[in-house]
C-alpha cells in the first residue's frame, strides 16, 4: 500500500505598509482618501523592492488605494510580474474622522475619539464607515482569498496599518479590543503563514532595508 502523502508547504503572505505619506507625519486619518507617497515614501518603495528582489514570490498584490499601488509597483516590477488589485487590502472607512488630525478629533469629537481608541468593536463611526468588527472580517476574507488562491506559494501583498492590525490579531488569536503594543511601520515587512485552515505569525515589523533611511518613518496607523 501506498502512504498518502503528507500536507504541502503552508503559504506565506509578505504583507507590507505603504512608505510615508504627508499624513503620516501629520497623523491625519487618511482611510479611504488617496493620500500618495511622499518623496521618503517612494525611496522606502525603492528600498523594499530592493529587499524583495531575492525572494521568490509568485504574485504581488496592493490595496486599490495609490499610496499602496505606488509601493507595490517597484516590487512587481523586480519580479516581472503583473501589480494585481485587491480592494479587501484597502484601509478602514473612518467616515468623518478622515482628513482630520488625532488632536483635531480630540477637540470636536471627544467622545467619538475616546470609543475609537477603546477599540468598541461595534462602534459606529461619525459620518458613516466601517466598525471594528466590519472591518476585520473584510480584512480576514481578503487574505484567506489570497491565501488559498496561491496554496504552497509565497505572495506579496502591500496595505496599510489598520490591516495590519486585524492581521496581527487574527495571526495570533487576539481580540478584537485587546491592547497589543506591536509596530505597524511604514514599509515594513510582515509575514503570516497559512496551513490551510488557520494563519500564524512568522515575522513582524521588519524594516532592516530602510537602514540607510535616516530619517525613519512615523508610526501612525492612518
């Protein structure tokens, strides 16, 4: 009798931060507004495609926002390979809290301010958009998408930091209002591992390739 064979190699997903946008620095919520690279972002984009060249990857993926597309390009293109567009990978809907400064929202919008950062998975932002809960399970269908559409593959997907919260937390089995603390860099490189039926976490906050950037990127999540 013939032994079956055992499981594949699991599938890993490259997920990365858009480089530096204005608003970064300014820590303006961005969400769905296109917000592009600024000139410390675009060598950030430089930099990391640099650092990706080595690595074989079957497909590379953005948000369908330009500060993501504008990372993803240099990767791509590296790699020969088509920038393929996945709105699921797109920032959270902040409703009315995009364009405005967290300080800005402290002032007009105490309470609204204060029920965000409590992380209330259900809260209703001012002005419409996507609750905490909506939008992790966006978020958590998107990359099971991915996942399964390149099994046994490594795959590239460029986003931005919120998503990069909800991937942290479904990597490691993290509530949806635990506090945790963990970096969502711009440009950094964070890696999950997926067996088939559930994500781990195998690198986080990576950014060694922006050694020579010495101006370094804010660490906002907008």
């Amino acid at each position: 009798m013939t032994a079956s064979p055992g499981p594949g190699p699991d599938t890993e997903l490259v997920l990365i931060r858009h480089g530096v946008t204005a608003w970064n620095r300014e820590r303006r919520f961005q969400g769905r507004i296109d917000v592009a690279l600024d000139p410390e972002g675009l060598a950030q984009a430089a930099l990391t495609a640099r650092r990706m060249a080595a690595v074989p990857v079957a497909a590379v993926y953005a948000s369908d926002l330009s500060r993501a597309q504008q990372t993803a390009l240099p990767i791509a293109q590296a790699h020969g390979l088509p920038l393929q567009i996945e709105s699921g990978l797109r920032e959270r809907d902040f409703g009315g809290f995009e364009g405005l400064t967290q300080d800005e929202l402290l002032h007009r919008h105490p309470e609204a301010f204060r029920r965000w950062r409590a992380r209330d998975p259900d809260f209703e932002l001012p002005g419409g958009g996507e609750t905490l809960r909506v939008f992790h399970a966006r978020v958590l269908r998107a990359i099971e998408t991915l996942a399964r559409r390149h099994a046994g593959r490594t795959i590239v997907a460029v986003t931005h930091g919120g998503v990069l919260d909800c991937v942290y937390r479904i990597a490691c089995g993290l509530p949806l209002d635990a506090v945790h603390g963990v970096a969502l860099l711009n440009a950094s490189l964070n890696s999950i591992a997926w067996n088939g039926a559930a994500f781990s976490l195998s690198r986080w906050g990576d950014v060694d390739h922006l050694a020579a950037d010495a101006a370094g990127a804010p660490r906002a999540r907008t």
